[in-house]
C-alpha cells in the first residue's frame, strides 16, 4: 500500500545569511570563446608581416626619394651652413664671397707654382740616387760610408715608403751619361740632416759604385683592353687605378702613387667642379660604383696649366685619410728620371671611359696595350704639328682602333720594367681612335718636379 510522504516546503532563506552581495561592474565573468585555430593564427602573422613589410618599403622609398632631392639639390646649389642659404653651385669657388665668412670660396680647387728643384731623385732604369744643390747640380751618391738610415731619410723624402731597401750599382755599368760623374757621397756623423745637405762633392766614388733605391712595393701586382678597342681588366692587376666622382658621377681616372695621393689631369676641374667636398674618390673596385669612395681635403692643379693649349695638364688629390694598402689598393710607382723610353714601347691605358666615340661609360674597368710614339713624329705637320710640348707624350696607333676616350681623362698610362711606372696621364685627342689622331698624354718625366715638391709641401 503506497503511502504519500509530505515534503518541507523549499527553503529560500540563504544558508549563510549576512551581508547582501551586490555585483559590481567588471566583475563578471567573461564569456567563454572558441579557442583560436591555426588559421586564424597564421592569418595574424602574416598581416603583421604584411604591415612590418609595408613600412619597410614606405621607407626605403622616402630614403631613395631623400637621397635623389639631395643629389639634385646638391647638383645645383651650394648650401652656405652659416648663413642658412643656397646659392646656384658656379657661384662657389668663383673668386667672390657669397656665404658669411667667405665659407663658399675655403674649400676649393687650388693652384700650386713650382720655382724650386725637388733637391733628391732617383734616375735610369737602375734607380740611381741622385742629390742637387744650385751650385753643384745633379749629382749621384756613391755608396761610401750609406747606411740603412741614409736609406731611410732619402726614401722619406721621395713620398710613399714602404720596406725600403738600397743595392749598390758599378759606376761602370751605368749608361755613358752617369759614368762619369758628377759624384758625392754622405758625411760620416750626418744622421739627422736631409740627404741632399748631408753629402760632399767627389770626383769618383771610392767605393766604385753608386746607390740604386727601391723605397716601396710600388707597382707590384699578384699575376699578369673598354678603352676604345680594349679588354676586361680587374682591379688587382691595376690597382692604383680609381674613379673621380662628383656628386656620385664618375667624372675621370686617376693614379694612387701612395696612401694619400693621386695624380690626375687639370682639365677634370674646369668649369663649376671646384668645391671639394663634391669629390670622392673610388678605389679598390672593377665594376663602376659609387660606395666606399674616400673624401677630399685638397685638389691642387699645375698653375702653369694652359687649358687652351692642354699643357701641364696634371693635378694632385690629396685624401681626407690614406687608403689600407692591399691587393684592390696599392700605387704604381713614380718612375725614375730619364727612364729611357723607346718609341715603339708597349704600354698600359685603364679607365672606364666611352667604349666608342660619342658612346657610354663602361660598366668594368678596361684595359689597352698601345705603342709609344716618337715624339718627331707625332709633332710632324700630318699628325698634331706645334701643339705637342715637352710636357706631352703620343700613343697609340696611327691606323687608330685602340684609344683612351672620354672619361678616362686623368687615368694612368704605365710600363712595366722591373714594376709598373707612371709614365703618362689620359690628356686629350681629337676624337677617340681616330686614324692618325693618336691620344696624347701628360708627360710625367717632365712633371716629377712637380710632384715631388707637392707631396712634400702639402703633407
């Protein structure tokens, strides 16, 4: 028999009866979400990749956009920092102070006079130490009484001096010229004198020979033509060559002829190209490029250039800091006085000037083999006639087909004897490769002077 139980009625009193509880905003609990999939999580990175990606490439474009305003500007105005103004770029170096202080006409291409005889020099093909003095002039230096020291001053005195090192020559196996004299030889006890002050006259050399000076690794490359008619070179096997730039333009070549020089020609500074800090100089590269270029701190040309008649085409840049010496990097050397050059010599032009007349620059560094020309003939009437001066040299082929061009304006002409000289800068022609227009050169015989003194009254 079933029987009803009555149940309590519910109780809605709280167990735990206190103070009331009140929610208060925030305090909710957050509703529950499915969890994330891989999908989803994928999407994500690749729109903050996408994003990241985005602003990399906003601002690369604003770098690009800044540096081409720059260059343009840069082009065409010089920017005078103290008076906070431009002005068009002719007006910089023009002789006329345009900025405060006269900040425009400071730093610029300069000109260098030479009234003097650089007193030391090394002469032939065997290297011959010679000292001058206004009463005695040229005289060799017999090997009485050398030490390494004397090795060491003389070496100084030349410019670029890297392990130097002296060889004693007969007096009778020198060419006829030297053979008999004049000599001198050094004064025992004059260490610290100059070399030319520290010697005494001598008939003949006591000792029977004279001294023959390598003062550097000058023109010394590990192994061995676009010129017009040239081959693909690479820079370890001309490495003195570089790139002139102005404003990231190549504008001409030159010759490293040691860590803080270069030997160019004049007429690469014509016109509004006189501000130095528009130049860099690019080394150590065989494909053209405008990264790495060492800054300016002087440009000093011949002043007896005579842009009408090219003569004493030649100019010297002095770097800002010396270039590392290395396989990419090293000077040729300035040759020896009287060298003895034949016509017929062969030689080595470099640049990366116009591949043909009226073409483009060429991309890598070009190489040539061109003849010395007489200097007779390349004067003759049916070639250049009077124009060709003691300060210029010929090569080339009259038939033409092989030249320097434009934009190797400044670059080296060598030849190898027992390393490669400097015997010649890229100067001028008439056209490039034409028949019986040969290229002619500065004649760095002729300039040594010149040189030698720049180097040390400039260091």
């Amino acid at each position: 028999m079933w029987t009803s139980v009555q149940l309590p009625e519910e109780n809605t009193k709280p167990l735990n009866p206190g103070q009331q509880v009140v929610p208060r905003p925030g305090r909710h609990r957050r509703p529950m979400t499915a969890p994330k999939t891989q999908r989803d999580k994928t999407s994500k990175k690749k729109k903050v990749a996408l994003t990241v990606l985005t602003v990399i490439v906003l601002l690369g474009i604003l770098v690009t956009a800044a540096y081409f305003i720059k260059q343009l500007i840069d082009s065409k105005y010089y920017f005078c920092k103290r008076s906070v103004k431009f002005i068009p770029l002719d007006k910089a170096c023009d002789g006329i102070e345009d900025c405060a202080g006269g900040e425009d006409e400071i730093t610029c291409v300069s000109s260098f006079k030479v009234n003097t005889t650089f007193p030391v020099r090394l002469t032939s093909d065997r290297w011959v130490l010679q000292v001058y003095s206004a009463g005695s002039g040229w005289r060799s230096v017999c090997s009485d009484d050398w030490s390494e020291h004397h090795t060491q001053k003389a070496c100084q005195q030349l410019g670029y001096t890297h392990n130097p090192r002296s060889s004693t020559v007969p007096v009778q196996t020198l060419v006829s010229s030297l053979k008999t004299g004049p000599f001198t030889a050094i004064r025992p006890g004059t260490k610290t004198t100059p070399i030319h002050q520290a010697t005494i006259d001598r008939k003949v050399c006591k000792s029977g020979s004279v001294i023959s000076l390598i003062c550097s690794d000058c023109g010394q490359v590990g192994t061995q033509d676009r010129i017009v008619g040239g081959t693909d070179a690479v820079i370890e096997d001309w490495p003195w060559q570089v790139s002139l730039q102005q404003n990231g333009q190549h504008t001409c070549g030159g010759s490293l002829v040691s860590p803080n020089w270069v030997v160019t020609a004049a007429h690469c500074f014509s016109g509004s190209k006189k501000e130095l800090s528009r130049w860099r100089v690019v080394s150590g590269r065989t494909y053209m490029g405008t990264l790495g270029g060492s800054y300016v701190d002087r440009i000093l040309l011949n002043a007896d250039y005579n842009a009408a008649r090219n003569d004493y085409d030649i100019a010297m840049i002095r770097l800002s800091s010396p270039i590392t010496v290395g396989a990419s990097r090293k000077p040729v050397c300035l040759p020896p006085k009287a060298l003895g050059l034949a016509a017929g010599a062969s030689l080595v032009v470099t640049g990366w000037g116009y591949l043909e007349e009226q073409g483009k620059i060429s991309p890598s560094l070009q190489k040539a083999s061109v003849p010395l020309i007489d200097s007779a003939k390349c004067s003759s009437p049916t070639i250049y006639g009077p124009v060709i001066t003691n300060r210029m040299i010929c090569a080339g082929f009259l038939e033409g087909k092989v030249d320097a061009c434009q934009g190797d304006s400044g670059g080296p002409l060598v030849f190898l004897s027992s390393r490669w000289n400097l015997v010649g800068v890229v100067s001028w022609g008439v056209g490039c490769a034409r028949e019986r227009r040969p290229g002619v050169y500065s004649n760095v015989d002729e300039l040594l002077n010149w040189i030698h003194t720049v180097m040390e009254k400039n260091s």
